[in-house]
C-alpha cells in the first residue's frame, strides 16, 4: 500500500509531573469544559440571564458527567474490566481513557436539572445556552485520543490518514477522532448560526445540537474497527444515534408547536437586585412628588397668608354698607334743599 501522506501519532500521552502524570486525554476534556462554560456563560447573559449562573450549574453538571460517561463507558465494554484476566479496578481509572459521550449528556443533564431546580431556572433555556459550547467541547476532548492511538478507523491511504503503533495495530487507519471532532465544529457553528437566525428556545438549540451530532456519530462509527457490541448488523452505538436522533427531531417538532419563540425571562432576578429596584423606584417616585417643593416653605408665610385673605371678605361687607349709607344721606338732603 502505498502512502502519500500521513501524520504521526504522539509519541508521548502525558506530561510528567514528578509523582503524578498529566495525561493529554484529561488535558483536552479539561480544556473543553472551560470553553463550554464560557461560551455558555455568554450566551446565557444575552438570553437574560446573570453572569456566573452557568459556572455554578457546571459545578452540579461537570462531575455528573464524567460518572455517568465512565458508567456507560464499563457498562457497554465490561468484557475490558470483568472478563478473564480482567482487574475490575481498572473501571475507576478514567485517566487512561474509556468515557460514552451518550453516558456524560445524560449524567450532566441530570446534574444540570438538579442545580437549575435549586436556583428555579427552567432547565430547557440553560441547554439552549450551552448547547454549541457542548459541541466545542466535544471537538476539542476528542483529540485525547488521538494521543492515546486508540478509536481510529479501518486501514487507508489517504492522505491525512493517521499511523497508528500501539501495540495491536501498525499501519495508517482512518482517523475517526479527526472527522468527530471537525463535525463537532459544524454542528457548533450550526447551532449557532440557526439560534441567531430562527431564535430558537425552549430547548430546540439542543435539540438541534443532539440531531445534528448523532447524524454524524452515524456514520463516523460505521468506520471504526475498534471491538464494540453489535445488534442486527450495526454496533451499538449505531443504533443508540439513530434512536437518539429520531428523539431530538421528534421534541424539535412538537416543541416549535406547542411553545414557538424564544423564552422572554430565563432566571429569575435575584433578591438584592429586586430591593435595589424597589428602592431607585421609591427615590425616583418621592422626587417626582409635586407637594415635594411646597411642604419645605416656612409655615409662617401659609399662616400670614391665610390671615390675610380672612380679613379682606370680613371688610368688603362694612365698606359696602357705609357707602350706601353715606350715598343715601347725601341723597336726603339734596332734596331738602330742593324744597
């Protein structure tokens, strides 16, 4: 067979330490996991939401997670730990590879909807906030295997085939992680593009993200030769993305339904924030308070006022009445005179 082309392999698959040793494939999901939070943390402020509100529920979702990928991971592959010659022990070294993406979305999901139930947020806005991020973070975890040389494809010439030497296999093989990781990317991409386009909401983003990546896991692990369980002719995983992907599609269709838009408030607002509301209203409202100006001048001025206008009807009446008195005599005797 003749290669044109190929890139290496990693010689090394860790960073060493001293007493402990960095592995490169916990280094990447380390890496994704902050790019997650942060690009969550940003879409989750322009849907409304508070800074720092994402942080906290990965707090609940990352460990989640990971037990539950490294749960799915043993449960589908439990001939590695519990077979002949096997040592269970080996189930709780997640250092050295072995996690199911399906596995950690569930296991996050559950902790995200248990930190989101704690603060009352609904949980469908926070997996539209974090949906691409999850998909970059995908993108870029993949990449620990190719450090380990492990869940690469069939055997190939193509140029940016990946040369494998691990022990089991020697040659050039497809490299699976590297087409994983770069629809990852799309998918990404794509669900961003499609929330800004359509404002997706009450959990379409994720539907869509879910959709799109199974679409890919489809026939990304129709190529890998790696052991797996298989069912009718098709790996396990095979049918697990068509399952799921028929469910994202399906929720995407009778969400847009029965809830079309976007949420209009996705956390509610903290206590502090609603007394200092409470107070710049009642500040704003006592300034605006026309008797504001009038209460502050002095009372002796209203009292001499008030006086004032009590005694100018009591003198009108008197005046009145003397100068038609004083008209009626001069009236008297002018006739007087006249006879």
């Amino acid at each position: 067979m003749d290669i044109l082309a190929a890139f290496p392999s990693p010689s090394e698959s860790g960073i060493d330490l001293g007493p402990r040793e960095l592995r490169y494939y916990a280094l990447c999901i380390i890496i994704g996991v902050f790019v997650a939070i942060w690009l969550g943390g940003r879409r989750w402020v322009k849907r409304g939401g508070r800074p720092g509100t994402v942080a906290d529920i990965a707090v609940w979702a990352v460990p989640f997670g990971l037990i539950g990928a490294r749960i799915y991971h043993v449960v589908t592959d439990y001939q590695l730990y519990f077979g002949d010659g096997r040592d269970w022990v080996d189930a709780f070294r997640i250092w050295d590879g072995g996690i199911g993406i399906w596995g950690a979305v569930a296991g996050g999901a559950v902790g995200a909807w248990i930190a989101c139930r704690r603060r009352g947020i609904a949980l469908p806005p926070m997996a539209d906030a974090i949906a691409p991020g999850i998909a970059f973070a995908q993108a870029i975890g993949r990449w620990g295997n190719w450090f380990n040389q492990e869940l690469y494809g069939r055997a190939t010439d193509v140029p940016w085939a990946v040369e494998i030497d691990n022990g089991l296999d020697n040659g050039t093989f497809h490299p699976t992680f590297l087409y994983e990781s770069l629809w990852c990317v799309g998918v990404g991409v794509l669900v961003i593009w499609a929330d800004r386009r359509f404002r997706l909401g009450h959990g379409r983003a994720f539907a869509l993200y879910v959709a799109g990546y199974t679409a890919g896991r489809f026939w990304i692990e129709y190529l890998r030769i790696d052991e797996a369980h298989e069912f009718l002719g098709l790996r396990l995983n095979n049918w697990t993305s068509l399952v799921v992907f028929l469910a994202a599609v399906a929720y995407f269709v009778i969400s847009a339904r029965r809830a079309p838009g976007r949420e209009e408030q996705v956390e509610p607002a903290a206590p502090d924030d609603d007394d200092a509301a409470d107070g710049a209203a009642a500040e704003k409202s006592a300034a605006q308070e026309p008797g504001a100006e009038r209460d502050e001048k002095p009372a002796g001025a209203e009292d001499g006022k008030r006086e004032a206008k009590q005694d100018k009807p009591a003198d009108k009446p008197e005046l009145r009445k003397n100068a038609s008195a004083g008209a009626s005599g001069d009236g008297t005797g002018a006739e007087a005179a006249k006879q």
